[in-house]
C-alpha cells in the first residue's frame, strides 16, 4: 500500500465505536434501567458484563473465524447483526430474553473489534500505520464520551429504548458505509474449526512472540485502564471528582493521538508501550504521594500514561506481524486478554481501596506497570 485510504480507515473507526456504543449504551445508562426490570438484583449486572465474557472466552476464536472467512464480510455482517440486535433491546424485552440478546451482541462485537485493525492495516501505507492504529485505540473511550455527553441526557429525556434504536441506526450507517468502501479480501483456507484445531491455534498464537506480543502487554493496560477510570475520581477531594472523571478519558485520547503517534514512528510500539508504563510507575508513585490538587494531577498522568500504552499497543500489531493472517490473530488476542483485564481489574482494585484506602490505586498500579515492561522486554530478547 503506497498511500493511505483515509476515507476507509475514519469508517472503519466509526464502526468501532458504533462497537463500543454496545457496551456504553448499557454501561453509562445503568441506573435508568434498573426500573425496567424490578427485583433483578445481581442479575442487572449480567446485562452490562456478559458482553465481555463472550470476549474471553471466544477472542482469539474470532481471530482465526476472521483470517479464515475475511474481516470485510465478517464485519459487514455483524454490524448488520448488531443492529437488528439494537431494535429488539428497544422492545425491553424481559430480563432473560435480553440478556440473551446482549451474549449474541458479543459475538457481534467481537467480530467487528477483531476484523477492523486487520483492514486497517491492509489500506495504510507503512509511514501512516502508527497514526491509523492509535486512531483506532481510541474507539473505546471515545464511544463513552459522547455516549456520556449526549446519550444519557437523550435516554433520561426520551427513555432507554430511544437510545438503543439510535444506536441501531449507528450501527446500520456504519455497514452502509463499509459495504460502499471496504476493501474486499481474500478467505484463507484452512482446518474445520473443531475443538482441537482451536486449542493448537490457541498454543500457537500464545507461543508466538510476534502475536501474542500486543495482547501479552494489553492485559496489563486493560487491568488499569477502566478500574482507574472507574475509581479514581472517587478517591479525590470531592470538589475535584466530576473534573477528574470528565478530563481523565479526553486526557487518556489526547495523549494517544498527539503525543503517542509521534513516539510510536520515532521510537517504535513496543518502546512506546514500555514508556508508557514506565510513566505510569512514576504516576502511581505522585498519587500515593500526593493528596487534593495534586492526586488529580497524579491520576491525569495515570490516564496520558495509559494512553500511550492504549494507542502503541494497537500499533504494535502491524509493526511485529507482517501477513493479514497473523494480525487477525494478533487482534482477538487482544481482545481475549482486553476482556479478561477489564473484567478481573475494576473488582480487584474496588477490594483493594476497601482494604486499604487511596494509597491502594498505587499499590495496584505498581507491579501491573513493572509486568508490562517485563514481559515485553522477555518477548522481544525471545524475537532477537
């Protein structure tokens, strides 16, 4: 590729956040759907986590469906399939029925998360690949911004099925679009899906240092990430809460964006990823050091660090894995071990704070940053 298809790649950034609105469109909206469903107790909860759990269980499953079937037809697919899935959550359907409706949304999600890096790639030129890929990184927290800016006003005005036939609509605009621009690419055959041959691909892809490389690190991000988003501002002066959860995620993209793309082409995104971790160490030092004014600052550099490792992450798929085959791969790893840190890092960090009070976000942070530069440094003395 000798230049970059920008059009291409903004659409397929819009589709992933179409994608992520599958979980802001739950998460940021939970307290309006509690009435919906009376006396559902913990159950409510599995209406938000079970997209997730989907993740961890089929991540890199979705990696090798997408090398195998082709990431524009798998994508078109399961935005479509996201969609129609958005219509029917319109309906409240009750507490079973949707929950089974948010286990078949995960499938969707996860083809769509794992399909987009791969076709990416494949229209960027090599110079631009760092730019694309943080691009992408920032679909997530991105699709909980605006969410939070203008769908939970919208869902407290109009009500919660008004936001899910929205986000139907998003969905369906954004298949229209790829279908009109996506590239198409070519199936690879190989195996029959069987249990096996998925457990040997699994020991395959983890074995490799090329392509478990960007999810190895991910984990350790993902473990951080959403519980500090989650946390951190309630563990400042209450004056500086609602500042600090609004500025903490626009920190997080902007540092990705316009300082991370730079360091990525000068440094390389493995180097970017360590840096960014290494940042991250010092951060949690400053929070466990600081207090009012300066806890803030601390859990803003917590969010510029993590945005680095976000965006250079992302990058770092194209830069260690040559072929469309192993980036596939490479991303439902990512998002197999994304799944399972932002699943297990959010609770783990909540009993640490109850044991241990604010000091306990550094203790959290601390040897989660030191693994992350660890088990890059071990990957790449095994890539040299």
């Amino acid at each position: 590729m000798s230049h970059t298809r920008w059009g291409v790649v903004l659409a397929l950034w819009f589709a992933g956040i179409s994608a992520a609105g599958q979980f802001a469109k739950v998460s940021v909206v939970f307290a309006e759907l509690a009435p919906l469903w009376p006396g559902a107790g913990a159950r409510l909860g599995l209406v938000v986590s079970v997209v997730g759990f989907v993740g961890i269980v089929f991540g890199t499953t979705a990696g090798l469906m997408v090398a195998r079937l082709g990431a524009r037809r798998m994508m078109i697919g399961a935005l479509l399939a996201g969609a129609a899935l958005s219509v029917a959550q319109a309906l409240i359907l009750p507490l079973g029925w949707m929950i089974a409706s948010r286990i078949a949304e995960g499938f969707a999600h996860l083809a769509i998360v794992v399909a987009a890096p791969v076709l990416i790639s494949a229209v960027t030129a090599p110079r631009d690949q760092a730019a694309t890929m943080t691009l992408w990184s920032t679909f997530f927290g991105l699709a909980f911004t605006l969410t939070a800016a203008f769908g939970l006003p919208f869902a407290q005005a109009r009500g919660v099925a008004a936001l899910f036939v929205v986000h139907a609509g998003v969905m369906a605009l954004a298949a229209v679009l790829l279908s009109l621009v996506a590239p198409h690419d070519v199936a690879r055959a190989g195996p029959p899906l069987r249990p096996g041959a998925i457990l040997r691909d699994h020991l395959t892809i983890y074995r490799s240092a090329r392509i478990a490389a960007p999810a190895l690190g991910f984990l350790f991000y993902t473990l951080m990430y959403v519980a500090m988003l989650t946390l951190a501002p309630g563990l400042v002066a209450p004056q500086f809460r609602a500042l600090t959860a609004a500025t903490m995620p626009l920190v997080s993209i902007a540092a990705s964006l316009m300082l991370g793309v730079a360091l990525v082409r000068w440094l390389g995104a493995v180097a970017v990823v360590q840096l960014g971790f290494a940042i991250t160490v010092l951060a949690a030092l400053a929070w466990w050091a600081s207090a009012g004014a300066g806890a803030v600052a601390a859990a803003l550099a917590l969010a510029a660090a993590l945005g680095l490792v976000q965006g250079a992450s992302f990058a770092a798929i194209p830069a260690l894995n040559d072929n469309s085959a192993d980036r596939a791969k490479a991303a439902g790893a990512i998002a197999q071990l994304g799944n399972v840190g932002t699943t297990l890092g959010t609770p783990l960090l909540l009993a640490m704070t109850g044991a241990w009070g604010s000091a306990a976000l550094a203790w959290f942070a601390l040897p989660l940053a030191f693994a992350g530069i660890g088990v890059h440094q071990w990957l790449a003395a095994r890539r040299a």
